[in-house]
C-alpha cells in the first residue's frame, strides 16, 4: 500500500497546478499519469529532425487574467506570439475571425470599418433567443458566410451540425469590424520561452511531489491511500459510466516534417471549412519562433474514437454530466478538476484559473489555507538557455503588460 497526502491523477495544466499548490504548502503529493510525461494534451517535445512540436495539437497561450499569467511566470519565461489565422475559401487564403478585410476579399468589395456594418446588418439573419451554434453565425453575418467558414468546418470538427452545437462553440470565433486578424485579442499573448513541457517539470519539480508516468489510476486506484485525490480525467470514467458515456471528441493528429522548406505557410494555422478531411493545418515553428532549415506540421483529422479531448457542448451532454456532477460532490474524498473532469471546453488558462480555485478550497479543507508556503519552495529557478534557437527571445513583466494592455484587451486581477 503505497501512502501519500494528496494523489493527483493527471500531469495536465490543472494536475499540475494543483500539486504544485499543495506542495507548496508542505503536502506530499504523488502524481500519475496514463501518458509517459507531463503536460497532458499541452505536452510538447522535439520531433525526430530537432523541431519543436505539440504531439496532441497546436496550443497557443493566452489570457487576460493577470493572476494567471503572473503565477505560471514563476515556472518559464516568454516570447512574444501573437496567432494569425488564414481560411481558405475557394483558392483564396483569407482572415479568419472574419473582418473588413476578409468580406472585401471574398465579395471582391471596398468597403471600410465605417461601412462593414451596413453591410453585416444587409446579410444577417436576426436570430432570437440565440441558442445554437448555427444561431450564433447565421445572427452575426448570415448564411453565405456561414456556409462558406462554419458550417463545413463545424460538421468534421464534431461530427455534428451547428444547429446541434450550444452557441458557446461558435462564439468563441468573433465577427470583427475593423481591420484585426489576430485570433486572439487577449492582453496577454506569448508562448513558453523553452516550451511547455520545461514549463512543466519546473512546476513538478518540488521535493514533496513524485510524479510517475504510464499509470492508470484505475489500475492502482485500491492500492494507494491518500488524504485526497485530485482526478483530473473524463468524469464518466472515474464513476465507471454509471449514467452512460459522455461524449468526448478526438483528434487524429498527421505530423510531417518538411526537409529544407523554411516555410510552408505565411501563418501558424491555416483552416480547411470546406472540401477536405483535415480542419487545420499548422506550421509549430510560427507558435515557437525557432529556426531550423526544415519545418513541421500538422494536420488535424477529427473522430469519436481515441484520446478525449473536447467535451460536446450541447444541452443533452450537459445534463448527463450534471448527474456525474452531482455524484462528484457527495464524493468528498476526491476533486474533480479541468478540461475533462468538469466537461468544460477550457482553454489553457481557464484550467489553471480553475485549478487554482481547485487548490485554494482543498488547502481549506485540510486546514491549511492560512499556512505558510513551505520554505524552499519559492521563489523557483530562472530558466537557463534554451535548448531550441529561436527568434526574439522576451522577457516579460506580466505586471508592465498589464499596464500597458490596450483597446486589445485588459489584464484582469482574476
Ligand atoms: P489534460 O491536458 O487532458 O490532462 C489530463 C491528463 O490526465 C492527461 O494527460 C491524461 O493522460 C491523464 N489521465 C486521464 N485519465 C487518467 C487515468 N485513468 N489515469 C492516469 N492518468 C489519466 N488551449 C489553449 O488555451 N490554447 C490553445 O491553442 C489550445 N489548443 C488546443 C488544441 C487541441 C487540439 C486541444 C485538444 C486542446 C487545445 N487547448 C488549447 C485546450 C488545452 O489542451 C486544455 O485546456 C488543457 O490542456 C487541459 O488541461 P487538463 O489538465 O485539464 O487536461
Ligand atoms: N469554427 C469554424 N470555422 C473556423 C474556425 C472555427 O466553424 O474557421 C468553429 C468550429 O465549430 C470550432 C469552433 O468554431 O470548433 C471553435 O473554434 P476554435 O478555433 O476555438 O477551436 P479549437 O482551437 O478549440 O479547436
């Protein structure tokens, strides 16, 4: 029987978060995890030429939470990246969140950040209540563009319609009036300096914590004792399915390097709406800054098979999960925490928010909110350098950022 204060199942974004919390607090936390290393869908590593890639898909950072930012600042340094998205739409490549400049280029039109919103208001389809994904586009700017970069996109993405989908999904893509094609518009915007997985180890890396790779929890679970378990995998799994599967989607992800092409796309993700299997195609060397004389990309292929990796936003999933839910909350012994635990389609930063909270209210519970971090446990390591060359290297004051943070966004306190 192994012993241990806190068991975190998971080394992701909120397993990770949450040991390094409680460790921090004088807990021993052990930390499994299925997958061979850590990071969990944000793990990445060089491929077999030397190139920096994301194994389970692109992951770019950002936030406007200034306590968020300011806490993974302990564990790496930054570069700053600002991910620029082309759809292609016949044999055009142009923004996407649509703006001024996609309309013109697609209806071969001149029209202005003054005149977009006649032109928006003569197409859209006014929609009330907003309900569904299809609601949300169809609303915002009509059928002949929803056709031409949601709907197709939408159906291989998930399998599913937009008519299917909670209009959450679709919202997270704005319908822009000026001239901005950046896909994010958060105040904060950079990529781990030396990547996530360095991120990664430096957060596990504490005397009261052990992690160990390639263990399932399911196949330890009754030989481990601890005060508590931090169970950061799909909810249904942990309760043995008892109210049925709930749906998670998942990606095959086609890796290629390309031998002597120092570029194959002018941005970091190129979409596919329409006409071919694959959603997306990333180049990783936009997301990483690095420099190398070939490139590496991937292709994203979704299916109902294989890893989980988006929960299914529509009512009928949410209900199935509020069951679990509820079954969570009676079981005090364990937390449930991230992506797939809580069947919330999280970014990166909503997960580390979340655990955050996750951590606070198990430090209570045991007692501990009001102890002091251990002595040791900070303040943590400066990175030494990098592994992987890359372009303009920077070194950032998320509180200057915060500061400066524009019309583009603002840095909040949480
Ligand atoms: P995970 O990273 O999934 O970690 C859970 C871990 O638990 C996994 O490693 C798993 O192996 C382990 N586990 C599960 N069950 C068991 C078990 N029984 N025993 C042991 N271990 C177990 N977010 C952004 O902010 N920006 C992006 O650009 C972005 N791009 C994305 C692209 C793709 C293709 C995907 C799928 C997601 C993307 N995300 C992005 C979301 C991001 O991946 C998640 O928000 C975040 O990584 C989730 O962290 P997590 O720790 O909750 O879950
Ligand atoms: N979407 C779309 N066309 C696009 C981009 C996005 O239809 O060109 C829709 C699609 O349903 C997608 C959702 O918007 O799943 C959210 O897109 P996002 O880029 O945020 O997806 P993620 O990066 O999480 O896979």
């Amino acid at each position: 029987m192994t012993r241990t204060d806190i068991l975190v199942v998971g080394a992701g974004f909120s397993g990770a978060v949450v040991a390094e919390r409680l460790a921090s607090h004088g807990l021993k936390v052990l930390v499994i995890d299925k997958r061979p290393h850590v990071g969990g869908n944000a793990h990445d590593r060089l491929d077999e030429h030397g190139v920096l890639i994301h194994p389970y898909g692109p992951h770019i950072f950002h936030t406007n939470g200034l306590r968020i930012a300011e806490y993974l600042s302990q564990f790496t340094e930054w570069r700053a990246y600002e991910h620029r998205v082309l759809a292609k739409v016949g044999e055009q490549l142009v923004p996407i969140p649509i703006n001024v400049d996609t309309v013109n280029r697609v209806y071969g039109l001149s029209l202005t950040q003054e005149t977009i919103g006649a032109f928006f208001e003569s197409v859209r389809e006014p929609r009330s209540p907003i309900r569904t994904s299809e609601d949300v586009v169809l609303n915002a700017v009509g059928r002949d563009l929803y056709e031409k970069f949601f709907r197709g996109y939408t159906r291989k993405q998930w399998g599913l319609d937009p008519s299917q989908l909670a209009a959450s999904v679709a919202a997270r893509i704005p319908t822009r009036t000026n001239h901005d094609d950046r896909y994010f518009t958060d105040a904060f915007q950079h990529m781990p300096l030396e990547g996530y997985t360095r991120m990664f180890e430096r957060m596990l890396d504490h005397p009261n914590i052990r992690f160990e790779g390639g263990v399932d929890f399911f196949a330890i679970r009754k030989s481990i004792r601890a005060r508590h378990i931090v169970y950061t995998g799909p909810i249904d799994a942990y309760f043995d399915h008892c109210f049925g599967r709930l749906p998670y989607r998942s990606i095959e992800f086609k890796h290629e390097h390309l031998k002597d092409v120092t570029q194959h796309q002018p941005v970091g993700t190129i979409n596919f709406p329409t006409d071919y299997d694959y959603t997306r195609i990333t180049e990783f060397k936009h997301l990483t800054g690095q420099t190398h004389s070939g490139t590496s990309v991937v292709r994203e292929y979704p299916c109902d098979e294989g890893d989980p990796y988006y929960p299914v936003p529509r009512p009928e999933n949410e209900a199935v999960f509020k069951r679990y839910e509820a079954l969570g909350k009676e079981a005090t012994e364990t937390s449930f925490v991230g992506r797939l635990a809580q069947y919330r389609y999280y970014n990166m930063d909503q997960c580390v928010g979340a655990a955050l909270k996750a951590s606070e209210g198990i430090l209570q519970r045991l007692g501990l909110s009001q102890v002091h971090e251990a002595e040791g446990s900070t303040p943590r390591v400066r990175p030494a350098p990098s592994a992987v060359p890359t372009t303009e290297p920077t070194r950032v004051d998320v509180r200057a950022d915060a500061a400066n943070a524009t019309a583009a966004g603002t840095l909040a306190a949480d």
